[in-house]
C-alpha cells in the first residue's frame, strides 16, 4: 500500500448554528488542510498518482471556500460549517477527480495550531 499526502491552506470566516458558545458569533480560521489518499497500484511511471496533480485537486476544491464566509457557501448554507463537516466536503469533492485506482485515506481539517478534526471516509 502506498500513500502520498499534501497540504494547502485556506481563510474563510463562518459562524456555527445551534451551538451555545462564542463560536456562534461570526468569526474566521485560517485554516490548514491535509489531504492523505492511498492505494496499492502504481501507474507506468511507478507513481500512485502525479502530486501536482493531487495539489491542483486540493486547490479547487479550497478555491472555492477561501475568502469567503462559509455559512453562504454550498453545502454549507444547509449544514453546519464546523471543522468536521468542511473535512467531509473536502474530502467528497477532491474525491471525485481522483484516478480510479487512489482512494482518500483522510483529509484533516486545522482550524489552528492545535485544533482539527478529521474525516475518514467509508
């Protein structure tokens, strides 16, 4: 089995509903993503996948969140933009424009130095 992991950063604001807490008021992260995918085959060129390629899947996928205010932001002006929840979609968008033979492993969501949480798909 081989894995292979990269990492990007993003900065977004949100602010989580049904929460009794100061995270309720709207904030913002600048947060860290790592995303680890793994498989057992290797391609002609003996490489699992290319990592520019796995980098240029993670820099869509956080494109689309950065700078922005997360709560407005599909899925998550229906589901709670907390950590956890931006690591499954994360994960479920990068997902889709992997090789078929490269699965996620997990992709952790850092909200700080010391904070994250991380999905584990199915």
């Amino acid at each position: 089995m081989y894995e292979l992991k990269v990492t990007g950063r993003f900065a977004a604001a949100h602010s989580l509903r049904n929460f009794k807490g100061r995270c309720e008021a709207l904030h913002g992260h600048n947060w860290r993503v790592e995303v680890v995918v793994r498989g057992s085959e290797l391609d002609q060129a003996d490489l699992l996948m290319d990592f520019g390629e796995l980098k240029k899947l993670m820099r869509e996928a956080l494109e689309e969140l950065d700078h922005r205010h997360l709560n407005e932001v599909p899925p998550f002006d229906r589901v709670n933009p907390s950590s956890e929840m931006i690591a499954k979609h994360l994960c479920q968008r990068i997902a889709a424009g992997l090789p078929s033979q490269v699965a996620i492993a997990r992709v952790s969501a850092w909200e700080s130095d010391d904070s994250r949480a991380t999905y584990f798909p199915d």
